[in-house]
C-alpha cells in the first residue's frame, strides 16, 4: 500500500497498526488496530482530540486493547491482510484530505475515518464515549485553527503556543506563581507602553536577577485579578519557551515553520495574546542556517506593523551587544529599565515570599532571618544581584533545615554508637570466665539497659515532635490552597463557595493550625527540643559563610576567646615586632565586631623595617590564624610589576589583548577568595601606575577588572611591605623614636605620593632583631623541624648553651633572622641529613645538641636505650 502522499505521523501510525497485528498474531489488520497505534501515539494529535472532545483517554484505550484481546490469533502464520474494514477506512481518510482542502492524509483524517466506517468495533468504541464526526470537526477546529496540511509533518504546528509556551495568565488564575511584591512603577511603565498604537513592545533591561520575569509574572497576576486598565482585561501573556522551539528542528525550515505558526496563532487572536520572550537576545541567530532568516527577522514584519504584542526581558549588556547592532530590531522596543531593588525594598519582597517557602520546606523563616539575608547577601555577595540573592539565601537557609528535621538528631546518634561500642564489649566480655570480667559484664548489662531505655524515650519524644512539625506543615499546605481555592471562586463569580471558604474552611484550618502549634510549643518545653524548626539569623549567615568563606556567623565563644588571644598566637611566629603585632590584632577584632568601615578594607599596613625582621612573616602568621593555613594569601612580588604595561597583569588585559580571557592575577585571587590577606612584596618596585590602582583598593574596597567586573576587596587585609628608610631604622636606638619616624615620614614622602601614603591605615615600623630574639627565634625553627621529623618520629632537643650557640652564629643585624635559618641548615640539618642516610640516627631516636670544644654536636640517643 503507497503512503507517500501521507504525513509522516500518519505513515508512524501506520507502520505501528501493521506492527501491533503481527506482534498479537492477529490473521487481518483491523480499524481497532489503528485505534489503539493512534492513541498510543507519542506526542501524538489523536489523544489531545479525545481530551478536547472531553472522553477518558485512559478508559477508551483499555476498551481498544480488550477488544484486540478478543480476536483470534494464528502462531507462525503469514503476514496480516488488510481487512475489508480497514481497506474502507483508508480510502476514507484518503476522500476526506480533499475535502479539508489538505495536500497530505495526515492523522486527524485517520481518526475521523473511524467514526464514519459503519458496522466495525472501533466505530462502535467511538461513539460510546461520544467521538463523532461532529464532535471531531469541533475539536479539529480548535486544535488547527485555519491551518491546512501543505507539507507532511504538519502536527508541529497545531496549537503551536500551547506547545512552544507556557500560559503565565492561566498560571496566575491557578496560583501557581509567586506574589510579586512593589515593581507597581515598572509595571505601570509596561502597561503604558503595551496601550500605544504601534510599537507597543516594552523590552524589560536589567541586571540578572532584579527580577524582569517577575515583572512579567506581576502584569500577568494583574490580569488574572482584573486590576488592569480595560484595553488589556481579558488578556492573555504568553511566554515563549525558545527551547522547546528550537528542539528537534532537524532538517532546515523546521523552525521557522514552527515560529510562523506561533506567530500566526498570535496575530490571529486580534491582540487577545501578549507574547513575552523572557532572554530576547536569543531571538538573534537562533535558527539561523546558511542563507536562512534568523527568528529576529521574522518577528520584525508584525512587531512594525503592530499586529505582535510582545514583552522582552534580557540584560543591559546583552541588549548593547546583540538588539542594539540591529537598529531594525531595536526600533520596534520600548525600553524599561528595572532597577536593582534597595535593601529595605527587598525585605518587603522577602515577607512576601516568606508563606510560599514555609509552605515548601516546612520550617517557620523568622522575620530578622528576611532582614538578615537582604542586608548580608548585599553587604557580602557583591557578584550578585538583589533581590535574587536574598531569596536564594532564604531558599537554601530553610532546605538546610529541612534536611536536619528528617535526619537523626545528633544527640540521639551520639547515644546510639555509645551503646553499639557497649554491645562490642559486652560479646567480647562472654568469652572470659575470670571474676572481674564477670562483674564488668554486669556493668556493662546494666549500661546497655539504661542507655537503651534512655534512647527509646529520646525517639519517642523526637517522632512526637516530628509528627507534629509534620502536622503543621501539611496544615499550612491546606491552607495555602484553601487561599487559592478561595480567590479563584471569587474570580469565577461562585460567591456561595468563595463564602464558605473565607468564612467556614479557612478559619477552622487557621484554628488546628494555631492549636498544632500550640502543641508543639508544649512538647518542646515539657521534654526538651531536638529538632530546630525555625530559619535564624544565624541560619541565614552560616549559608553566607559557606558560599563566601566571610566569617558573617555570631561569634563562638572560642572564637571570641582566640580573637582576644591573637596578640599571644601571632608572637609564638612572630618575635620582637609587638607594636605591628598589635595593630594588626585590633583591626581584624574591629571587623569580626562589626566596627570596621564597610566600605574600606579591613586594615591597610605598609610594613616598613630591614630585611630578615619578620614583615612577610607576620602576613604568614595572619592568614594561618584567620584560615588555619598560610597558602591561604595572594601573594604579589612588587618587583614583576615594575614595568607600565604589567598593571594589565594585575587587573587582566582589556578586550581584544591576549590574556584577556584570563583575568588578572590580583581580582581572579580575590574573587575567588574575597576574605583573605593580600601580600604585596616589596612594594616600592613597582611602577607608578600600579599605585593609582592600589588607591581604589585602600579608599573604596573595590577595584573593577579587565573584564568589567566589580572586584570586592573589602572583606580583606592588604599588607604591602617595604625596604625603605630601612637604613634610617638601624641608624636609630629604640629611645629616639620619634626622630625615628619623623626621619622615616620624610623619606616615605619623597617615594610614594601623598595620596597613597593617606589612604593606608597605618605605617608600621620594624626593629632590628636582638640576640634575645635571636633566641627565641632559634626555638621556633627548632620546634618547625621537630615538625618536618614527626612522621619518623625523631625528636631534637637543645640545651640553652646549644641554643646561645647558634643564636650567636647567626647573629647578624644587617640581615636580620635570614643568616640564622641558613646556620641552623649548615649546623644541624645537614650533619643529622647524613646520620640518618648512615644509619646512626634511626626512627623514633632523639638526637640532642651540645656546645664542646666550641663546636655544636649532635648526640642520637637511641630509642631502645631510652626505653631500658
């Protein structure tokens, strides 16, 4: 049988009639066959007829199958005949094609087919569920409109919207879209533009996330309430989904015949559709093959004419950059700029949402926790916009949450491996017949039954206060729908139901909710509370930490307790610079107290002072104590930026330069890290021009990159060292300090402008190193390679007079604590790194230092010996 005048639906169809006949070794091909390739049809046109028609798909295609099942079936026979039946349905379907003034036999016609062939079981199954000729040509007409079959695959573009859209008006009237709080201007401003003549597209322009689609979903809200001007009630906002259109596009002209329907379908509703196309700048290009129309060009004719209405939304830059070139495009849009929100606006926004995200993660969000996710997520999330940023604070806050409701609480887990660890030696006990092995079995009996009993009434009391965290959250769901269920009677004008609602439904749910709460307060007072139902401030800034590594949580007490002990911990690295150590201390304390400018960085220091005194060190020292790691710095060496050009490296190249791509070497550190400590080595090295960068940082906290972006620095501690005046310092005892520093002021005003010197923080001085420092200094290096010989377990020990010997050996005030590193490598290191590979030193060994003969000597004193 020839089907090259049929659809390829149609030809689908077909081949799986033939197909499911073979398979059901049924001897002829019947009309019920077809039904039943028909209705299983993937994304097929017969099942959205049936559901148009108002028949039970489900219910039709089990009486189909049952009848199939009825017909007999031969094993290895020949292939299936065509019946007589089935013969007169194709050649009706084949007469009807002409008639709908159709080119192809499509499917539809297939379907319509069955109704009219008289006597066979498929007609007879029809009509049952009332699927007529009658009943089909009105559904048709809803499904293809005025389209006709004039290529074979002409389902796509049957109710083309529907299947390249989502109906945003419908969703309203459902309550399926959030509220939409403030915006009234921006979408007065949309309305405005949608009730000109002409031109009356309104393009929403705004950074990502200040909510442009919600402005669309906010009209839309309006629309479904009726409190829109007369010229748009009864209107419909229809947003186009460009990947649905695009998808499965595989042979060229496939998409443009699938936006000409949606266009079609659009411009056909006399204006009762508003198109919104949420990222419009996609409508450039898209679809475009070699010699084809882009879908911008095809949208062009009826935006001009005014037959489209449609609402675009999609960012500045992607607007500059891909509308604007295109002068054609950009004529027929009015733009609508939408502006970040303010903080206090996105609070408003926040207690709107607050019931909606309640209702999903089933936790209560506290209103400081809204304020605190606005104030931090603008104060610390600086890449991001408002109010997307808060929300998804929110979001992630109480999904957290969520998560440790259904997990077992700690408390209870805790007590389950203590009683699993008594379980163990409880067995291990009934192996040994000795008294006192006897007697520790009937502790440990005894253990096992209290600390059972104690579990078992934790987990009755943690179920009961699950069941009614549950409770409350299932009501609150009711109730949300109730609301709904409430404003969409009042829409349809059914004021008896929408009556009993307000009055009767609602209030009675508001009643066991209040009294479920109740409860619950009740439990957690009388048997304690396991499980943390509420989102907290704490909650929201524990989600910033972690996506920023800022320390933005309250302070524990043994951070408080460490911050205060910084001074103590940054000596035991540090020694001798006290006053730098201080000042460092007090500006970190200043931050995490919340004192500190917000806008400045938390402290500025240019570290001044000869080579060898500890002003790398102390940055080392600073990040292990904030990070617990000391690679946890962005280290700059000043010296590589001496050239004009190498700003470019600290900020990233500018567009159309190779490296751009890249980044700079200081924003991409900072961005990926905004909390932590930046080193600038040796600063006086660089060129001049890298300081008219460094201004920006030290006034302003930020510092804008190569590509455009806002680089947040105020959350990190710049530290720039220097070898100026250093011989101005030596030259000066520690009691004439104030012609020190004035001697030093002078010289740091002949190198550095007066603008930089003025945004620094402070300017600290450090002193040479004394031979007690010296000491001490010799005890640290010591104590690091204890650490370097852990894994052996090798152990140095030194007496005083050891320690007074490479102190002096070292000792050298120009160079500072350098030479002794070098000493203690000449003098320790490398004799005990020759003992070792001999053999003498092995494992487990201490090895002592001792001055003889004016010599230092090391002594391995050998584990066995030791342990005799």
């Amino acid at each position: 049988m020839a089907t090259t005048n049929y659809t390829i639906k149609a030809q689908e169809a077909l081949q799986e009639t033939f197909n499911l006949a073979r398979s059901r070794g049924n001897p002829e091909v019947l009309p019920s066959h077809l039904l039943v390739s028909l209705l299983e049809q993937p994304e097929g046109l017969a099942p959205r007829l049936v559901a148009k028609v108002g028949a039970p798909l489900p219910a039709l295609l089990a009486e189909a199958k049952r009848d199939l099942d009825r017909l007999p079936q031969v094993e290895g026979g020949a292939e299936p005949q065509l019946s007589r039946d089935f013969r007169q349905v194709m050649e009706t379907a084949a007469k009807l094609a002409p008639q709908f003034q159709d080119q192809f036999v499509s499917v539809e016609h297939l379907f319509m087919a069955l109704t009219l062939v008289r006597g066979s079981s498929a007609q007879e199954i029809l009509s049952r569920y009332g699927i007529t000729k009658d009943t089909l040509l009105a559904a048709l007409q809803e499904v293809r409109g005025s389209h006709r079959v004039t290529d074979d695959n002409p389902e796509a573009k049957y109710e083309a919207l529907k299947q390249y859209s989502r109906d945003l008006t419908e969703l309203a009237r459902a309550g399926k879209l959030d509220p939409v709080i403030g915006r009234d201007e921006e979408i007065r401003r949309v309305m405005q533009v949608l009730t000109r003549r002409t031109k009356n597209n309104p393009v929403l322009l705004g950074e990502p996330g200040v909510g442009k689609t919600a402005i669309a979903e906010g009209l839309a809200q309006r629309i479904a309430t009726g409190d829109v001007p007369e010229v748009l009630k009864n209107r419909r906002i229809v947003a186009l989904d460009m990947g649905a259109l695009i998808a499965g596009t595989k042979y060229r002209g496939e998409f443009e015949d699938r936006l000409k329907a949606v266009i079609k379908e659009v411009v056909d509703s006399q204006g009762e559709v508003i198109l919104f196309i949420d990222e419009i700048h996609t409508l450039v290009g898209a679809g475009a093959a070699e010699g084809a129309m882009d879908a911008a060009n095809l949208l062009k004719p009826a935006l001009a004419r005014g037959e489209l209405r449609c609402i675009g939304a999609t960012t500045l830059t992607e607007y500059r950059k891909y509308i604007e070139k295109d002068a054609a495009l950009e004529r027929r849009f009015q733009p609508v700029i939408v502006s970040e929100p303010t903080v206090e606006e996105t609070i408003a926004i926040l207690r709107g949402l607050k019931e909606r995200y309640e209702v999903h993660h089933g936790v209560r969000i506290t209103d400081g926790a809204l304020v605190a996710a606005a104030q931090l997520s603008h104060r610390y999330i600086t890449d991001r916009y408002l109010p997307d940023k808060a929300i998804d604070l929110i979001d992630e806050a109480a999904s957290r949450l969520r998560i440790e409701i259904d997990s077992l609480p700690t408390e209870i887990d805790q007590k389950e491996r203590a009683l699993v660890k008594l379980e163990i030696e409880k067995r291990a006990l009934t192996k040994e017949s000795d008294p006192q092995a006897q007697e520790r079995r009937a502790q440990v009996e005894k253990a096992i039954a209290e600390l059972s009993e104690e579990i078992a009434g934790m987990k009755a009391s943690w179920q009961r206060e699950k069941q009614l965290i549950a409770r409350i959250r299932e009501l609150k769901e009711r109730l949300e729908a109730l609301r709904e269920a409430a404003e969409r009677a009042e829409r349809e004008g059914d004021l008896e139901r929408a009556a009993q609602l307000r009055y009767g439904e609602i209030p009675a749910t508001q009643k066991e909710l209040a009294q479920a709460s109740d409860q619950l307060k009740a439990h957690q007072q009388t048997h304690g509370t396991f499980l943390a139902e509420e989102v907290t401030e704490e909650a929201v800034a524990q989600v910033v930490a972690r996506w920023t590594g800022i320390p933005v949580a309250k302070l524990l007490e043994s951070e408080k307790s460490k911050l205060l002990a910084m001074e103590t911990r940054l000596r035991q690295r540090v020694v001798g610079q006290d006053e730098a150590i201080r000042a460092v201390s007090e500006a970190v304390r200043r931050a995490r107290a919340g004192l500190k400018d917000p806008n400045r960085p938390v402290g500025s220091f240019l570290f001044l002072g000869p080579t060898g005194v500890g002003k790398t060190e102390l940055a080392r020292a600073l990040a292990e104590f904030l990070f617990d790691d000391e690679r946890a710095m962005v280290r700059l060496d000043m010296s590589e930026y001496m050239e004009k050009h190498s700003v470019a490296r600290m900020i990233g190249a500018p567009p159309g330069y190779v490296g751009h791509e890249e980044g700079g070497q200081l924003t991409e550190a900072v961005r990926r890290r905004p909390y932590s400590v930046v080193l600038l080595d040796e600063v006086e090295k660089a060129h001049p021009d890298v300081f008219n960068v460094l201004l920006q940082i030290l006034d302003d906290g930020r510092l804008t990159d190569g590509k455009g972006r806002t680089v947040d620095f105020r959350n990190t501690v710049i530290i720039m060292t220097s070898n100026i005046a250093s011989h101005i310092i030596g030259s000066f005892s520690e009691a004439d300090r104030e012609r020190m520093m004035a001697a030093v002021e002078a010289e740091l005003k002949r190198t550095f402008r007066p603008e930089f010197l003025n945004r620094i923080d402070e300017v600290l001085v450090f002193h040479k190193l004394s031979m007690e420092h010296l000491r001490q200094i010799v005890r640290i290096q010591l104590s690091r390679l204890n650490q370097l010989l852990a894994d052996r377990r090798i152990h140095i020990e030194a007496d005083d007079a050891a320690l007074e010997f490479l102190a002096r050996e070292g000792y050298d005030p120009e160079f500072g604590a350098r030479p002794l590193k070098r000493t203690i490598q000449r003098l320790v290191q490398d004799p005990l790194a020759r003992m070792i590979l001999a053999g003498e030193v092995q494992d487990g060994d201490t090895v002592e230092l001792t001055v003889e003969d004016g010599t230092l000597r090391l002594h391995p004193q050998l584990a066995f010996a030791q342990a005799s």
